[in-house]
C-alpha cells in the first residue's frame, strides 16, 4: 500500500509540474532612476546618479520627470518646488543649478539625462510631462522632442502625462513616439475603449484604480495596450503585477519587490 501511495504521490508531482503554467514575466519601471539601497533612499531621485544605478542593475525601463524653467531650460526634477523661493518653472536654469540636493548631486537637464541613457539603447526612457500653465507646456513638448528627435531617441523614448490634452499634443508634434496615459482617479480614468480610441500605446494606473476596475487588464491588453501598475514596492503588490498579467510594475525600491 505505502509503495502503491509513493507512486502516486511521483505521478502527481510529475502532472502538476508539467501543468504548471511559466510565471509571467513582468518588466520593471525605475521610478525617478534608482534612489533606494534595501527599503530606504540613499542618493536623490531624479539625478544622473539614479540614472546610472539604474542602468547598472539593468532595469527594463526608467521614469524621470521634466520641467521648463523660466529661461526654457528643461531640467529633470519631480516637483516644481524645490526650496521656499526657489522652484524649476519660477527660476532660471542657472538659479535651479545652482541648488544642491541632499546627497550632493544637481539637478540635471534632459540633454545630460538622455545623453546617459543613450548608453543603454535597451532600456526604455520614460519623460513624464509636469503640468505647466498656458503655453509652456506646449513649450516643453517641442523643446523635448527636439533633444530627442537630435539625439535620434524617438524609438527609445516614451512620453507620458496625466492630461490627455497634453498627450494629444505629443502625438500631434511627433507622431512616432509611444504615448502613456497615466491616472489614479478612481471614477475618471479612460476605460479601455477610450484608450484604444485615443491612439495612446500604454496605460500607468494606480494599485485602487485596477482594483475597481480588475476586467480591464485583459481588454487592454486585447487591444495591444501595455500596462504599468503603481506603485509596486512591496512582494505583495508585485505579486498583484505578475498574477495579474500587467506589463510592467514601477518601483521606488527594487531590492525590496525582488527579494522573495
């Protein structure tokens, strides 16, 4: 009996081992480069330096942020305010220049950032657009896609917004370059439909808005639409990432999500 119970257990193990399906390969986004050593940060976000950390540990894609500053200088920084007085969109390049941040480092243009990751041409360059008001963030746009059209980095580059207005520009000026429509509204994101409807090539949402929404990951993707999920920086949430199917998870801390 305990020989016949062996056999069986063998026969099992071999029928779900064969059955079992390969676990998705999720790509992962470095959010503002890579800041973080373990679960904390320890250099600044957006800098040459989280630029160069993330190409180092080979990274699928990198986000970085860009602004016009008030003499239409782009520089890459995350929030318009930098120090009471001193803000990207409010002050010359050489006033944000001159600023020093916590661990030492400048704030870089979108010349210098892109000149870096040209370095990696595999490694996918994601320029979020920061909302300006009137025309300078049409401004920002053409001046972006000048250096990237200069630097021959359209194919590499995607440009992402919040705002389909702004999008919509982008697609308008360039035509060729990926769009991503970004959203954490819970009751206002485009559904797929709408994307697909758009022309927009990839779709970031926030963890609460898929939650509410759990049928669209595959409509999206049935429509050949990638899909970011953030934020992933926990195991936990990029399990959600990989059971789900998305194709891409953003992360602050990559130690943190890939030491399981």
């Amino acid at each position: 009996m305990k020989k016949i119970l062996f056999a069986l257990s063998i026969v099992l193990f071999a029928l779900t081992s064969c059955c079992k399906q390969p676990e998705h390969k999720v790509k992962i986004l470095a959010h503002r480069g890579n800041a973080s050593t373990g679960s904390e940060f320890t250099t600044d976000e957006n800098t040459l330096d989280a630029l160069r950390r993330a190409q180092e540990l080979n990274f699928d894609g990198i986000e970085f942020d860009v602004h016009l500053t008030s003499d239409d200088q782009i520089v890459i920084r995350h929030d318009n305010k930098i120090v009471p007085g001193l803000s990207c969109q409010g002050n010359t390049f050489d006033e944000v220049r001159a600023h020093v941040l916590p661990f030492g480092h400048q704030i870089p243009t979108l010349r210098e950032w892109l000149e870096q990751a040209k370095k990696t041409p595999h490694i996918v360059q994601m320029v979020e657009l920061k909302a300006h008001k009137g025309d300078r963030e049409k401004l920002l746009i053409t001046k972006c896609l000048e250096v990237i059209r200069e630097l021959d980095m359209v194919d590499q580059v995607y440009m992402l917004s919040f705002k389909t207005s702004t999008l919509d520009e982008v697609m308008r000026q360039e035509p060729n370059v990926k769009v991503l429509y970004n959203s954490s509204s819970l009751h206002h994101s485009l559904t797929p439909a709408e994307v697909k409807e758009k022309g927009y090539h990839a779709v970031s949402y926030n963890i609460n808005v898929i939650l509410n929404h759990t049928d669209w990951i595959e409509q999206f993707h049935n429509y050949g639409i990638e899909t970011f999920l953030w934020m992933v920086n926990t195991p936990y949430t990029f399990n959600i990432a990989k059971e789900w199917g998305f194709t891409w998870a953003t992360t602050d801390f990559y130690d943190a999500i890939t030491a399981q």
